[in-house]
C-alpha cells in the first residue's frame, strides 16, 4: 500500500521512479547532477521566488499574504503593536472561526472579534466574521494562487494541493512579516509523495492522509520537510479531494506540502472566480527528491485513527475483525499518557460483538468540504440515525459551500437522516463544540484526536475518545446507528453534484479594507484583552528549576496549553498562563510561580534569597561550592523536561505560558516541530537539547540547574553548553541548543521578540 525508499530518488518526466544514478544516466543519454536535479522540485522553484536572502541554504522568505484566527489574531497584533506596527504590509485575513460560541466567558469572545474589525480598519486589512468560513477554507475559496506562499498562525495552514506553498507558524512568525522581517529557515529538504492508481469506492481523503500519516509520523520520514505530491495517481482526484489530504499533512511533522496542479485545480479557481490565479505546476523532466513515499491508491482502505493519535492507524476492517485486541493495545498505548488520572477502558464499547460509538462529526478544513458532505448525505439517504445515544453532526466550512447545499437538497437529505447541520465553525477540533459524554466513543472527519482535544477534563475525572475516520465511513457508521462500518460495505450510488460558487455571500458581509489603512479608526478593546507583562532580557547566568518532568513520547501543545474553554483566555496572557500544563501537570502553575518569585525580587532589585527559601538554599551551596557564580546577573526561572515537545498546534501559547510564568528554558531529547522550537525563541526561551537517556536523567522533577556564563555562550555560538544540577555537590550536565540562525540568537539575547524589536 505504501513504501517508504531508504535513499533519495529521482523522477523522470513526473512519472518514473529511479534510484540509481547510472540508470538516470543511461535513460536521458547525459550526466545527471544530483545537485541540478533537486532544484527541479516545484518547492524549490516557489522557494527561490520568495527569498530575499541570495543564497538558497539559508531562506529569508517574504510571503504574499497571512491568515489568523480569533485565539491568535489579539496577540499577534498587540505584539505587532508593540514592536511598532503602522499597516499591514500585505493581506492580512483575520478569520473568526475558533471562538465563535460569543457566549462562552462572556463578553470575552465578541470584543476579540470587534478588535479584529477595528484592527483590520485601521491597518488595512480583511475581517470574516464569525459563522462565514473556517480559516482554510475561506483561505482555499479567496486567497490561494498557484506559486504563491502563505504564513498563517494555525498549523493546518496547508494550500498545496492549489498550487500555493503555506505553512503553520506561531503568532511571532507572523509578527516577524507584519513589520516586513522575514521567515528565516535553512533550505528544507523535499520529498516525493508518489501517487499511483485510483481509490476505490468508498475511501475518502481522510483514509488516503491517516494511511500516509500511518507510514511517516513516528519514524519522522517527513519532519520539516516539504512534502510534494507527484504521480499519475494525482490526476485521478477532485480537486476537494486533493485538498482533503492536502490539509492532514500537518500531522506527519512536515514543513509544508506543494502538489502539482492541473485542469481539476484550474476548474477549482474558474468555479471560484479567479482563474486568472492558476498556474500549472509540475516537477522538471529530470528531479532528485530528498526521500519519497510511493502510496498505491489501488490499494488504500477505509480507515481509522484510534484515540489518541492520527498516526495511530488501523484499517476499519481490521478494527471489526480483531475488536477486542485492538481496543485494548489502544487502552494500553493510553495508559502512558493519561496515567492513573482517569479509569480509561474500551472494552465496554463492545455491544453484539461490534463497536458502538455515540457520536459522530463531520466538520472543519479536512471534513466540512462540499464533496464530504455531499457523499455522506448520498449514504444516509432514505436511512436514519435512529434514536438512541448516537448523534451525527455536520459543520460545511463556509456559508458559500452551506448555501450550495441547501440549494441542491443535501442538507434536508441530512436533517431527515437525523442529523444536525451547522454553521462554520472550528470547534469540534479543538474541544470547544459537540464535546461528547464522559467514557463516549467519537469518530470525527476533523484534524486531530489527541488526549483533551475534545473537551475532556482528567483532573475532573472526565475522559472521551476520538478517532479520526472519513465522511463517508462515519455516513456508513450513521446509517448504521453508531454500530462501526466502513463506507467500502455500503452499497451506494454517488451522485457527484456539482458546485457552484456564490462570491456575493463574502462580498455582501467580509469587510476588505483592500489594502487601504485608516489611521483614524480607535481600536476597541475588551476588558480580557491585555498587553504582554514586561520580560527581561537574558542574564550572564541562569538558575532554573525543573518544575514539570515528562517522560511521554511526544508532549502535545494541548497538553502544554490546553485548547477548548481556555481558548476564550488567548487576549490575556496571564489569565491563560493560570491554564498551562493543567491537565498534564496541574501542580506545574503553582510550582512555576514559586521559583519566579525570586526572578521578580531580581528585576525590582531586592535579594532572591528573600523571595524563595528554597532559591536561598540553592544560592548558598553555590557560593560555597561555585564562586564564579557571584560574578555577572543571575536569572532565576523554571524550565520543563520533555523528551519531545511540541507536537500538534502552532499555538505561541504553548511557549509563550511558559515564559509568563517565568520559564527560561526547555529540556527536551528533541522537539517535534520546527514551529514549537520557533516559538521557545521567539519568547526568549531557550530551547535546551540534552542527549540523557530519558530513563537514566542526571536532573529530576524539583532539581535546580545552575547554567553559568549562558549569555557569554549564547553570543559565542558555543556548541556544547555546560551546565550543574544544585545539590550537596555540583553533578556537571552538557546541553546543546542546535541550529540557531543570528537573529534567532539576537531574540534570545533579548529576552523576547517584542524586546529584540524595541531595541
């Protein structure tokens, strides 16, 4: 179904793989030059285009437009305030798709979305209002154009598949733009996502991506990379269905994702009004590819994702025929992460020998599509969804596709089934919609299905399951009354319906400033809306303590910042840091606040040892044993141990927390993402590499880390950082902080970008 090659490749005329260099050689009747072909990628023709820099291994990219949404927009734009912003240098689409329950946390949800009116007024930019488009789609329907890159502050930022390089960053990436900076990265190696065959009826997009994410996520084939999706397989899909797997490629851990284009994607812009926005996009005759993942489409079945991670793949079929095997490995993959928080158990959802679920959701950039939709009412027509605990609920992406839908019969068709047709909305991806009963079973056609992203609270004994399935196959499970089935067993004739684009719905109710700022416009704010606390800049030493220890495999942004209800808190940064790590680690806060006591008797120049008797301990041993430590500024500050951070939301807020909480640095034997990694510098922290077997480490929950001369060190580049865990004698550690770019050195220096802006 898929192979994985161990070595590079090269592809000949968009269609022939070949790995040997000789055979290249021999099929073209010339010399081929590995160095010449990798510059044949349709990435590396996008990325040359964009950058500033003048040398391709080192990217200053300047994108064509940005896109945010209301948990990310006040942040980034009171940064930008911050650091001097007077317009926005190019479009710049403010979305309200994430905190559109105006009635959560009061009038907190609705002043964000009026300081994005005012902001967009007043700096020259694009407001949707809330219930008209999620991020992407409105992003896919009116901003993609073939060759053209986008920087959006949501990590399913992912326009590939129409011919536009996107990428999810943390806000302060997006700040870097909005005061013409550049994204500074070093030149990312791509890969070839073959596609060969057809898919049979009945697999969806979302079965295509979960089988890919299956094959790359945990041996990292893909991280930081730019996946380029190539072959005859391409041509046999909808444009709705190249998106549909265009936008999971987040979850492999990739950089960003380009597809060839053709006449599908050229009838895509023509529906939508902007055809002059298509260009075709193909790889050169001769390409060298970093790596490459043949997919046999022929081959591709109806999947699953269990709980709690996308890369956690079954077949739907093998599920049923090995229920209780897979149920409980799947309880047992749990424990790991959910620990004894919660009495966690599957086996119950056994009911006659099969798997019920009570919930199902199709919604967001991967499930709200027009041809998901439309298939999964071809499904249910004339059946019902019956009346027991099982619901189905149905969130089209935008009101241009909810319209469309009405017209053409599909959401009567829906609603006579059963189910309930909503509006745009990105809840049910991040916990704060359709969150189903403690121990309930939810199959979802949405992005993820970590631990909490669908509402559950552990410290409060509340724990659900997501798995992430396509349309159709949760249509079928519906059809079937919750009782899992796979789309591939039902008999069903599609009929294919054809869309129809209807600009006016954005024209009569988007507010487009087209480019024009109107300085006259006076923001309006909200009581939760609060400027960033003061952060101090990098001392010559460093104290931190370990004040959250995780030995998880990969540490989720929502388990260090948790999405769902706390995302009303986003435009406050000290009310949202009460929320980190809560359920994960709910002692972390309070641990946190305790060591930055001493950090905040520092900056109002007082003594340390006053402020925390524990720091006075430390301090004392070190002057005893460590003389050298008197000399210069200390900082004293908490840091987290994980051994691979960041996976999942480009959320800041994951870093940013931290850091208002008085987090210096973080530890970890590797990050999961680029933009987790990005966002720890952008606010000053430090993104510690330790290479200590997670299981045998020199420093525990509750050490202090004495890291001397950390300024000097930053400054001189050096490679191997030494440092010493406190106790009754001193036990050297060695850290190492990677790849760091001089700005990104410059940031850390500071304290914060906010910092490094100012001057």
């Amino acid at each position: 179904m898929i192979q994985l090659y161990e070595k590079g490749v090269y592809l000949i005329s968009g269609v022939d793989i070949v790995e040997n260099e000789n055979e290249v050689k021999s099929r073209i009747g010339k010399e081929v030059c590995q160095e010449e072909a990798a510059k044949g990628t349709i990435a590396y023709s996008i990325l040359e285009e964009h950058n500033v820099s003048g040398n391709m291994e080192r990217l200053e990219i300047k994108f064509d437009k940005l896109t945010s949404h209301d948990i990310t927009f006040v942040g980034i734009i009171q940064t930008a305030r911050a650091s001097g912003l007077e317009k926005f240098p190019i479009p710049y689409v403010l979305t309200n798709c994430h905190n559109s329950l105006c009635a959560v946390g009061g009038t907190i949800n609705e002043d964000d979305h009026m300081f994005g009116l005012t902001c967009a007024k007043k700096y020259g930019g694009i407001y949707v209002p809330p219930h008209q488009a999620v991020i992407h789609q409105y992003a896919r329907e009116m901003l993609a154009g073939g060759k053209k890159m986008i920087l959006g502050s949501d990590s399913h930022t992912r326009y590939g598949a129409l011919g536009t390089m996107a990428m999810g960053e943390g806000g302060p990436e997006l700040v870097k733009q909005l005061l013409n900076k550049t994204y500074d990265i070093k030149k990312p190696e791509v890969v070839a996502i073959y596609l060969d065959g057809k898919v049979s009826n009945g697999v969806g997009p979302q079965d295509v991506a979960l089988a890919i994410i299956g094959a790359v996520f945990e041996n990292g084939y893909v991280n930081n990379k730019v996946m380029e999706f190539v072959g005859p397989g391409v041509e046999h899909l909808s444009a709705d269905f190249r998106i549909g797997i265009d936008v999971m490629t987040t979850e492999t851990t990739c950089l960003s994702s380009i597809w060839k284009t053709d006449e599908k994607i050229k009838e895509f812009y023509d529906i939508h009004g902007r055809i002059e926005d298509y260009e075709e996009l193909n790889p050169k005759d001769v390409t060298y590819y970093d790596g490459c993942v043949y997919v046999n489409l022929n081959e591709i079945k109806p999947m699953i994702a269990m709980p709690f991670h996308p890369s956690n793949v079954y077949t739907i079929e093998e599920v049923n025929q090995n229920l209780k095997d897979i149920l409980h490995e799947v309880e047992k993959k749990a424990a790991v992460s959910l620990g004894d928080a919660v009495d966690y158990q599957l086996m119950d959802k056994i009911v006659d020998g099969k798997l019920y679920v009570e919930q199902g959701i199709i919604a967001g950039c991967a499930g709200g599509g027009f041809e998901n939709i439309c298939a999964a009412a071809d499904i249910l027509k004339g059946k019902y969804i019956g009346s027991d605990a099982f619901t189905l609920s149905v969130y089209p992406a935008s009101t241009p596709i909810y319209t469309e839908l009405a017209k053409n019969g599909v959401i009567a068709e829906l609603m006579e089934s059963g189910s309930v047709v909503k509006t745009a909305f990105c809840g049910p991806c991040f916990g704060a919609g359709d969150t189903p009963a403690n121990n309930a079973f939810s199959i979802r056609h949405t992005t993820r299905n970590f631990p909490n992203r669908e509402g559950s609270k552990l410290q409060n004994g509340q724990i659900s399951s997501v798995a992430l399935m396509d349309a159709r196959s949760i249509a079928a499970t519906s059809a079937n009354k919750g009782f899992l089935t796979s789309a591939a067993d039902i008999d069903v004739e599609y009929k294919g319906q054809k869309y129809h684009f209807d600009k006016r719905i954005y024209e009569n109710r988007v507010f487009d400033s087209h480019g024009e700022p109107d300085p006259s416009v006076e923001i309006q704010f909200g009581p939760n809306i609060k400027d960033w606390p003061e952060m101090s800049a990098l001392p010559d030493n460093l104290l931190i303590k370990v004040v959250s220890e995780i030995h998880d495999p990969v540490t989720t942004t929502d388990e260090l910042i948790p999405s769902g209800e706390t995302s009303s808190y986003r435009s406050n940064p000290l009310g949202l840091a009460e929320f980190t790590l809560s359920r994960k680690d709910p002692a972390y806060v309070g641990r946190a606040k305790e060591v930055q006591n001493a950090q905040k008797a520092i900056e109002a120049g007082g003594n340390p040892k006053e402020a925390n008797e524990e720091v006075k301990k430390i301090l004392e041993i070190l002057e005893s044993k460590c003389p050298e430590s008197q000399s210069g500024v200390l900082g004293v500050g908490s840091t987290i141990f994980a051994r691979k951070p960041g996976d999942g939301s480009a959320r800041e807020q994951a870093a940013s927390c931290q850091k208002v909480l008085g987090g210096w640095a973080n530890i970890a034997n590797e990050y999961a993402t680029k933009r987790y990694r990005s966002n720890l510098i952008n606010w000053g922290m430090l993104p510690f590499i330790t290479k200590e077997n997670h299981e045998n480490l020199n420093f525990h929950d509750g050490d202090y880390i004495f890291i001397p001369d950390i300024r000097k060190r930053v400054i001189d580049k050096d490679t191997d950082i030494k440092a010493y865990v406190v106790g009754e004698n001193l036990k050297e550690v060695s850290f190492t902080l990677g790849d760091l770019t001089d700005g990104e050195r410059d940031i850390i220096l500071k304290g914060c970008l906010i910092n490094y802006y100012r001057g």
